[in-house]
C-alpha cells in the first residue's frame, strides 16, 4: 500500500515523509486516530514506505585503516519507493524487515497466543478490510465470544524478532496494533521501545490513549491522526466504491468522518433502514406490546454488527432531523430521507430527540458489550415510548 492510496491525510502523510528525508524518524511513533480514519492503512503504508529504504554499508575503510567516511543514506519518495524491488516484498506484507503485532486468540488447547498463528488471515484483512477495527479482526478470526489480547508470549516474540539485525532494508519495522490490548505484560517491551536496536522502528496504532499503558505512552513519540473530512470520503465513495456524486455526498455526511461507518452505510439502502424504523416506531406508539414482542424478535436474529450499524443509522437521521428543526431545510439530503427526518420532527422536539440519541448511544455500547438483543431493543422500545409518550403521529404515508 502506497501512501498515496491512503484516503487524505495528506499534511501528516508529509510530515512523516519528512520525518525520514530529515533524518529525525524517532524510534517510536504512536499513531491516534478514531475508527475510520485510517490510522492504520497509514501505519502499514508508512512502515511499508520505510523498510523499502535499501540499506547502504555504513562506512567505507582502506586495508590501511584510514579512518572510515560515511555513506550517506539516499532519499526516496513515496513515488519511487514503489519501483524497488523491496516494496514488492513489503506490499504483500512479507518482507522480512516488517514485522506486525495485534489482538489474537488461543485457537487450541496448548497454543501459544501469538500474532504469528494467524499472519495469513492479517495479510488478507489488511488487503481487504484496512479500515477495520479490532471488532471486525476478532470476528475476521472467528473469535466469537473469546476476548482477544495480546499476550506475554507475544510480547517475547517481539523482543526475539527485533533482537535480529535487519535483513535488507535500511530499518526494521515493528507495527504493533491496538496496544489497548496490551495488559501488565506490556511492561516487558518498555525497555526495547525506549532502547531498541540500532535502526528499529516502533509504530503503534491506537484508537484511542485513554487504555493504554502509561509506561508506554511516555516513550512514544504521539502522532494525532484526524477524522477525515466529508469531501475526502466522498471522493474515496465515488472513486472506489463507484457510488454516484448524489449519493456519496449523503452518505460521506452521515459518516461524519468515520470511512469503516461509510462502507457499513452503503451495505444498506436507505430504505431498508428507514422502512425497519418506521415500523419500530409505528409498533411502539400505535400497534402495542405484541407488534414490539414482534419487531424485536426479528431484530435480535440480527448479527450484533448489523443491529449497530441500525441503531446508529437511526442516530444519524435524528441528528440531521435536529439540524432541520433548527437551521432550516437546506442540508443536503435526498427527497426520501429529508421527508423522513421531516416526519419525525412532527413526533417529537428537539429536547426529545436528544435524549432518543442518548438512549441509542448507550444501547450502541451494550450491544459492543455482548447485551442480550431481546432483552435491550425491548427495554429501549419502552424508553423511547415515555420519551414521545404524547406524540403519536404515525409514520405512514399520507
């Protein structure tokens, strides 16, 4: 993966080139960045980028032990890296100077928890899904209900791959995903992140810095990866997943940043989602307890990914029905889902509204928190009962 191919980013894209054309690359680098703003295509790309570097000897002597001159190393650009030899290596992630860390699981008795037993199905995930999230991995694995972590043993893994001199490139690379996974047995790598061998690279990719180890957020250089904006992924929209200019737009608004929620949001119309919340609501103000026993029971077969990506559809739509209410009705949506968000401004108002979102908020956190589907949908279809209690206008067309 080129950095070019990177969706925006584009002023930390060169300042990290610049990082390596200066000579100031520090040992370790933590890259933050929320879901969906491709924090980690990024680090791949980088990593990718600087092991593809060729090494160079690092001083010329004479037989006669004349003081040796250095060589100075040559500046790639992206553009070029991707003519070498050595990045064709790198860009199937199989290069023996990149090396990868993330969240695993025991797949069998007596197995070691490492990153190793699953670096095919990583190879496939990054080509495939690199804006995905740790939920998504674990799933790609098929952890089911196992929690993924990374283990002791993977963190004596690291210290032996990195113990090694580099095989051809430059620098040695250790991209190391999701250290919110890493618990005490972190603790062993902080020596090597704050003195790895010469020319070794640390880059860790986090969501967030709130969960991990404070030892290893001290010895990390921190790198803020922003949202992308709603132009960048509309222009992802229409060049790689070939939606139309109207369409894109819309949806690049709903994502509010978040590329992984774009993809989510083009795997269902439109319709489906407002046709699912149309008969929620209607169950839940006009057809009684039976049609929400009814609803809910379809709902809960459901995956947990698919119930999410629901409920934060639904969040979406009441956000922008607020917007309505309060700035008038130029924001760009389609006919059907501007009538929509017209229509549920006629149910309730904008406090009301609020405290629907919040509601949803806290179900989308259980549900990532394994709830019971019957038994969340069922309570919040009575919450969302008292919030409009004596607003009943029903959603069917006129």
């Amino acid at each position: 993966m080129l950095l070019s191919e990177v969706i925006g980013q584009e002023k930390l894209k060169k300042q990290l080139v610049d990082m390596v054309q200066q000579q100031r690359l520090p040992h370790a680098l933590l890259l933050v960045g929320p879901e969906g703003s491709g924090a980690l295509p990024l680090a791949v790309a980088f990593a990718q980028y600087i092991v593809s570097i060729p090494s160079q000897a690092a001083a010329t002597a004479d037989l006669f032990g004349a003081p040796a001159e250095p060589i100075a190393q040559p500046f790639y650009t992206p553009e070029q890296i991707a003519d070498l030899p050595a990045y064709h290596r790198a860009s199937q992630l199989m290069h023996p100077d990149l090396h990868f860390s993330f969240p695993t699981i025991i797949e069998k008795p007596g197995q070691k928890n490492i990153s190793a037993n699953f670096i095919e199905q990583w190879r496939e995930f990054i080509n495939g899904y690199p804006y995905g999230n740790a939920f998504d991995w674990l799933q790609f694995i098929k952890a089911e209900n196992k929690q993924g972590n990374i283990s002791a043993d993977e963190c004596n893994e690291i210290i032996k791959k990195l113990s090694f001199k580099s095989f051809e490139s430059a620098y040695k690379v250790m991209v190391l995903w999701m250290p919110e996974y890493l618990g005490k047995e972190g603790n062993k790598l902080l020596k090597l992140i704050e003195e790895p061998p010469d020319n070794t690279i640390f880059i860790l990719v986090a969501a967030s810095e709130e969960n991990i180890l404070p030892t290893i957020l001290s010895r990390c250089q921190f790198v803020k990866v922003p949202r992308l904006t709603t132009q960048e992924i509309e222009s992802a929209l229409m060049g790689r997943a070939k939606l139309a200019p109207e369409k894109a737009k819309q949806v690049a608004i709903l994502s509010e940043g978040n590329y992984r929620e774009a993809l989510h949001l083009i795997q269902h119309s439109d319709q489906d989602y407002i046709s699912m919340i149309k008969d929620w609501l209607n169950a839940i103000l006009k057809m009684g307890p039976v049609a929400q026993l009814k609803w809910v029971e379809e709902m809960s077969k459901l995956g947990r990914e698919q119930q999410k990506q629901f409920l934060k559809y639904f969040n979406h739509l009441l956000e922008h029905s607020i917007r309505l209410k309060t700035m008038g009705s130029d924001l760009p949506l389609d006919s059907d889902l501007k009538d929509f968000a017209l229509r549920i401004n006629k149910i309730a108002g904008v406090s009301q509204m609020e405290s629907i979102v919040n509601e949803l908020d806290k179900s989308v956190y259980h549900i990532e928190r394994n709830a019971n589907a019957k038994m969340l949908f069922m309570a919040l279809s009575i919450k969302l009962y008292h919030i409009i209690q004596n607003k009943t206008l029903i959603l069917t067309e006129a």
